[in-house]
C-alpha cells in the first residue's frame, strides 16, 4: 500500500476522517477479538482447575498404601549402635540386638614403592593391559582389566580403578598406595585362595571355585612398582569382615553388610554394643498416619474451594476484554482493575464443574463394606461440611480419626483403598472415579496444552471466530481501500474545479 495523503485540493482531513469511519466499520471485528481473548481465558481457567484435579489425583495414590494408614515408629535403647527402620507390616513388639562385631572393608596399603611423585609420568616400562581381580558376591574371582598408556601418572592410573565397574576405590596417601574394597563384608570366606585376600594384584587364570584350584598370574606393575604386598599372610591386606550379632538373645547371625532386615525390621548397626542389649520397640505411630490423612485432606479441600469459588465469582457482563484502542487510553492500575472484573465468572455456570463437583462430593457419602470396626466416615471422625458455600469441605474431628487409627488401622485403610467394584469399593476409589471423570470432561471442553484447536469445543470455536476474523480483516480492508478511492476522486473533481476557476478568473483581468 502506497502513502496516502488526502486533502489538498480540499483541505478536508481525509486521515481523520477515513480513521473514525473505519472505528465504526471495526466494531463487528473488536467484538469477535474480545470473544475469541474471553474464550482463551476461559480455556486457561479450566486448564488451571485440571491442574489442580491432578495434584489431588497424584496423592490418591499415597492414599491407596497401607504405610498412609499403619505408620510404624521404631525406638532404640542404644541409638549410637543400633536404629532400626520399619515397614506397614512390621510387627509391633520389643527386639533385642547384641553387635558383637561390625562389618568392615578390606583395605590394603603399599609398603616401599618407587614412586617418587604420583603425578609425574610412570614411563614406559608398564605401558600395556594390567589387571587386578576381586570376588563377586558367589564368592568367584572376577578380573578388571585396564590400561596404561603412555604418559600416565599413578594417579591416573588409580583413578582408571576406582572409576572402573568393580568394587574398589585406589588412591595415593602420605607417599604410600592404598587399595580398599568399596563394600564391607568377606568374599574370599574359605581364606586358602591368595593368602586371605579379596583384592588380587593381578590375573586369575582359574576361578573354579568347586574345584578349588584358584590359580593367578602376579603383575609386577603393582608388587614392584607400587609395593603392595599380596595376601593377609605376608603382611599385606587386612580383609574384610562380616558384621556378627545375636537377635534376642538366641538367634546367632552373620551380614555383609552393616544392616539386616527381619520380620520387615530393617537393623542398623553403627557401633558394637559390648555385650548388652540393644533394645528396640515397634509401635504404630499414629501421629504419622493422621499428618498422612490430613495432608491429603487438605489438599482435597483445597481442590474443592477452587471449584466452589469458581461458580460463586461474580459475572460482570460490562467488562469484556479491552481492545488495544481501549488500553492505550487507560492507566495500568485502570486495566487491572478492569481486568479483575472482566475475568470474574468465567467458568460459573459450568457443567464440567459443578458436576464434577457434586460427583466428588457424593463420593463420600457411601456405606463401604470393609470387615472392621468402620465402614463409613462419620464413623472416623470425617464429615462434610454443613455450610453449602463451603461446597463440600471435609471437616476432622482429630482426636476421633486418631482413636480410629489406633484401634483398627486397617479398617480405616479399607474404607479408603479397595479397588473392588462392588459395596467394599473405597472411599478413594470413588473418588478417583469422579475426579477422572471430571478431567475428562474438562479435556473435552479446553484440552490439554499440546492439543490442537480442532480437538476440544472451546477450541473449535476459537478456530471459526480466527476464521471469521480473518475473512473480516479483509473486508475491512477492502472498505479502506474504498473510502480512500472515493476520497481521491472527490479530490480530483475539487482539483479540476479548482483549476477551471482559475481559468476563468484569469480571463476576466
């Protein structure tokens, strides 16, 4: 398009007057903009209530775990030397732990070595494979083999170790090479292969463990040049050891590890407990389960608020979204408070919502055959909220719902959590039903972000009003065009005129 200056011949302000013509010309297209930027926002309400409904559908699957309902504490006599941590199906009581013996790693340290600096060259001497083996959880020689190439330090070369897939750590400390095992515990339990030692400084050639013929090619690389010693005999490794302990009193056992679990009771040793008991007592902790439940009730009535207020907010019809004319006139504290309004009551009035929310509601009103104590909320110390502007609350009677859970967790469990679809269907389950119902329908109505506007109803309509609005777009500038047509052949017709009086007044001098 090129410039357009109108009025020369008539001194009438063209601009003007073609702009506040096409003000009223727009008014169709600012009305199909403002609907299309309310339809946005209401998808993008009801994608933040999607939102939310998800956070809640996520913490329904804590709800459904039996650790939600029957949280067990574990208390120690000793807690330097042993702590314990528990499961749901751990068994309430008073367990006795005698450490007599912690497990430890086997660690072995260089004597006389000939490296003068660990971070200058090792030379080319030992350039090559090497390789150094140790035994698998079986109790059979694996080798790890590595490479020195040339220009590697020995601090290279140890960390090549301690990065590789085997479990030991190498390193170089106050001029002498160290080489321990990255795990506690003896592998090498008969003791007759390579002295005792769990770390062999070179290459089994024979692992048959059956047979017992352990057989090993020493490498020089590590005996020589860095000075280790192989095996316990020679003053070399101090292997690992198994932890050993007495469990009440009477049951002798032995671990790799400085842990054991029993009876869902996982034990923890940190220090021998010289001949004495440690005592440590199982109860259902039932200040855990009711931080469980009220954590999740909270959430819900979070949920709940959300999708009561959304259909309380005021409607304010007078307030549609502010076209760019509009907002360049207005203040930004004025647009705000515009806005406020404009947004207000979006999603009131929605069936997506208010169903959902009488859906979610109704969930919680069902008898639940459970075979224990309880078999509906009341009976827990949970009710609904008697006030409707609060749209279904839960309301916790604390000191009833922890009287519950003491006197029968796993009733209290099964009137929440049971994914039956009969009368012992959970209260939760329902729930879950509800919510994902609601979800759905609310993907129906806005989608989801990676959806295109062709697949929810919101969207389509988003879609027609860009078609129309494009199709308008082009009218209007169609009519432009017209009105500056129109204007330029009155010019023209003003011009001639103008000059035939010229001609006529020159004629009359």
């Amino acid at each position: 398009m090129g410039m357009r200056i109108g009025g020369l011949a008539s001194g009438i302000d063209t601009d003007s007057i073609i702009k506040d013509l096409m003000k009223a010309e727009r008014i169709p297209l600012d009305k199909m903009e403002q609907d299309k930027t309310k339809l946005e926002w209401q998808r993008d309400s009801f994608r933040d209530v999607n939102k939310k409904l998800l956070e809640l559908d996520n913490m329904m699957l804590d709800m459904k775990m039996s650790k939600t309902y029957n949280s067990k504490s574990v208390t120690s006599s000793m807690e330097g030397a042993v702590i314990a941590t528990s499961t749901s199906s751990s068994t309430n009581g008073t367990y006795n732990i005698n450490v007599e013996k912690l497990a430890t790693s086997a660690i072995n340290i260089g004597t006389e070595n000939n490296v003068a600096d660990p971070d200058v060259s090792i030379g080319t001497d030992y350039t090559g494979e090497h390789s150094l083996s140790y035994f698998d959880e079986d109790g059979k020689a694996k080798n790890f083999t590595f490479e020195i190439k040339a220009g590697d330090t020995v601090n290279d070369v140890l960390k090549k170790i301690t990065d590789g897939d085997n479990p030991i750590r190498a390193f170089f400390a106050d001029g002498q090479v160290v080489f321990e095992t990255t795990r506690t515990g003896n592998y090498n339990e008969d003791g007759d292969f390579f002295g005792g030692a769990e770390i062999i400084f070179g290459t089994v050639t024979d692992s048959e463990t059956d047979g017992k013929t352990f057989e090993s090619e020493s490498d020089t690389f590590f005996t020589e040049f860095l000075g280790m010693v192989q095996g316990k005999d020679e003053g070399g490794e101090k292997g690992g050891e198994n932890a050993s302990f007495t469990y009440n009193n009477n049951l002798d056992l032995t671990s790799k590890n400085n842990n054991y679990t029993l009876n869902g009771i996982t034990f923890q040793f940190n220090d021998i407990t010289d001949d004495k008991n440690a005592t440590l007592t199982v109860n259902n902790d039932v200040d855990a389960s009711f931080d469980n439940i009220m954590a999740f009730v909270d959430k819900y009535n979070d949920v709940v608020e959300t999708l009561n207020g959304s259909q309380q907010e005021q409607l304010y019809r007078d307030f549609p979204p502010l076209t760019d004319a509009q907002r360049e006139e207005m203040s930004d504290n004025e647009i705000e408070l515009w806005e406020e309004k404009a947004k207000s009551g979006l999603l009131k009035g929605e069936s997506a919502i208010s169903s959902g929310l009488f859906d979610m509601r109704q969930s919680w009103y069902s008898t639940v055959e459970t075979g224990g104590q309880f078999s509906s909320l009341t009976q827990i110390g949970i009710a609904t909220s008697s006030d409707y502007l609060d749209g279904g609350k839960l309301i916790v009677n604390e000191e009833e719902l922890k009287a519950a859970l003491s006197k029968d967790p796993e009733s209290v469990q099964k009137l929440f959590s049971n994914s039956k679809e009969d009368s012992s269907r959970g209260l939760v389950n329902r729930l879950e039903d509800a919510v994902e119902s609601t979800m759905n329908r609310i993907n129906e109505r806005a989608g989801k972000g990676t959806d295109t506007l062709e697949n929810y109803t919101l969207g389509k309509r988003m879609k027609d009003l860009e078609d129309q609005i494009d199709a308008f777009e082009d009218r209007i500038t169609q009519i432009e065009d017209r009105y500056w047509r129109q204007f330029s052949a009155m010019e023209q017709a003003i011009s001639m005129m103008n000059n035939q009086s010229a001609m006529l007044m020159s004629n009359f001098q």
